[in-house]
C-alpha cells in the first residue's frame, strides 16, 4: 500500500472512530431517539453492513465453492462471549452520552480502555520499565482528575456508564487477538450481539422514542462509523507499526473534543484540558515504548 493512501485510509479509520462518539451524542443531545433504541439500531446497522462487505469479498471461480462448502459449517467468526462484550460496550457508551460531552466521553472511554489493557498484561506477567510506570500513574491520575467532584465535573453516573463501556471494549480487544481474521470476527460478533441488543430494546420499550433524525444518525454510527470504520482500520493495521498504530488512535479523542466543540458547541474547559494531556501523554508512555520492545 503506497504511503499516501495508507495515510488517507487510516485518517478516515480515525475519524470514523470519533464519529461514533459525536453521532451518539447529537443524536442524544438534539433528536427524541432514546439510548436503547440508538443501540439497537446501531448494532443492527452494524451488522447487516459488516455481512455485506463480508459477503462482496467472497472469493470468485474455484475457491468460491470451497468457500460456499465450508459455509454450511459457518464461515463467520467470533464467539458469543466477545458479542457479549460488544454489547456491554455498545450499551453502555450510549447511556452514558445522555449526560456526558463527546468529548469527556471520548476521552473516558479511550482512557478506560486503554488502562484495562495495560492492567491486564501487568496481571499476565508483563514487566514495564520506569518510564511506562509513571505513564500508567499518570493517565490513572488524569483519569481521577476530570472525576473529581467540582463545578466543570462530568455527571458521576454518566461516567460510571462510559467508563464501563471502555472496560468492556478492553474486554473485547483482549479477545480479538485470537479471533482469527478481523472481519470475519466482527462481523459474527456483531451480528451475535442483535440478539442482546434486542433485548435491551424491550426491555425499555416503554420508553421508545424514535424520529428520522435520531434514527438515521444510529444508522450513520452503526454502517458507516462503526462497520465501514472497523473494516477500513482492519485493512491498514497490517500495514502500520506497531508504534504507529499506537499513535494515531491517541488522535480520536483529540479529533472527538475538535468535533464536539466546532459541530456542537460544547466548552473546552481547563479541567478537561488538563486531564486530556495527563491520559493522552500517560498512554503514549507506556504504549509507545511497550511497541519499541
């Protein structure tokens, strides 16, 4: 892949990613669509697109009757414990945008994710230097800050939810990395996650409230942001480093805080400011170096 078209492909996989976080919110901030609703829609959305790539990119001639004989066994991936989690995450990141900016919320559940990893390879056995310690100490620091009770404080409850959501996405990225082709693992784990989502949209059926807007930006998050996103991220991750793809995710954020106050208005506060270079930096730490070893 020539450099310019790696360097436009990842820049779309990006702010595909910070676009689910500022459809979520205008959806939630200016239509009537409820977060389950927004879920469920989102998943679906996800699903039928991620199947229709996954098909377009059936092999052709000889291979496609291999192909279509080995589909009777299930030619998708995934398992229903990752759906689990991408459930748990999708829930989650939509309750929370009731409340919360794109931009706290981008950064919470970056950070949440992030740390999950991080604490999960410490609980493996993996050794970090010094420098990647005070990184690790520094984006948890950063993390406490923005929570900390005070007037520019993002709602308690909303960050619980956003923070749980970066957990359970943690979750479902430890997973990945032995669900076998990234595409063919997304596209199974979506679509065993309707199921789920299903669910939680009877469970609030009393409260559904839908509009074209709302759902036609749960539409936008689900096939564009979501499906079209993942699978273009997919397509350039073998061709970046590890360190690089390490840097360019710290940019969703910082894109997602861009987009919140240009698109929706919202402030840039000192607190978040502050927080953001405490995580963001913290992160690059521990990351950045952990990719050099």
């Amino acid at each position: 892949m020539n450099p310019s078209k790696l360097f436009l492909l990842t820049a779309v996989a990006m702010i595909a990613f910070a676009g689910n976080s500022l459809l979520c919110r205008l959806a939630l901030k200016e239509t009537r669509i409820d977060p389950a609703s927004f879920t469920f829609v989102r998943i679906v959305s996800g699903a039928a697109m991620l199947w229709l790539i996954f098909m377009l990119r059936k092999p052709k001639g000889v291979a496609a009757a291999v192909h279509l004989r080995n589909a009777a066994a299930g030619p998708l991936q995934g398992n229903w414990p990752s759906a689990l989690a991408l459930f748990a995450y999708a829930a989650a990141f939509s309750f929370a945008y009731v409340s919360l900016s794109a931009a706290t919320g981008a950064l919470l559940l970056f950070g949440a994710v992030q740390a999950t990893m991080i604490l999960w390879g410490i609980g493996r056995g993996e050794q970090l230097r010094p420098r990647q310690l005070l990184g690790l100490v520094l984006a948890l620091c950063g993390l406490v800050a923005l929570l900390l009770p005070g007037i520019s404080a993002p709602p308690f409850a909303g960050s619980i939810l956003m923070l749980g959501a970066g957990i359970a996405w943690g979750v479902y990225s430890l997973r990945g990395r032995t669900a076998g082709e990234p595409t063919a693992a997304t596209t199974g784990n979506f679509l065993r996650a309707v199921p789920f989502a299903a669910l939680l949209a009877l469970a609030f059926l009393s409260k559904v409230q839908l509009d074209r807007a709302g759902l036609g930006y749960a539409l936008l998050s689900g096939a564009v942001a979501s499906g079209v996103g993942y699978v273009i991220w997919y397509t350039v991750l073998p061709a970046l480093k590890a360190a690089s793809a390490a840097t360019v995710q710290l940019s969703v954020p910082v894109l997602t805080a861009a987009g919140g106050i240009l698109l929706l208005g919202e402030p840039l506060t000192l607190r978040f400011f502050l927080s953001s270079i405490a995580v963001l930096g913290g992160i690059a730490l521990v990351v950045l170096n952990r990719s050099r070893r």
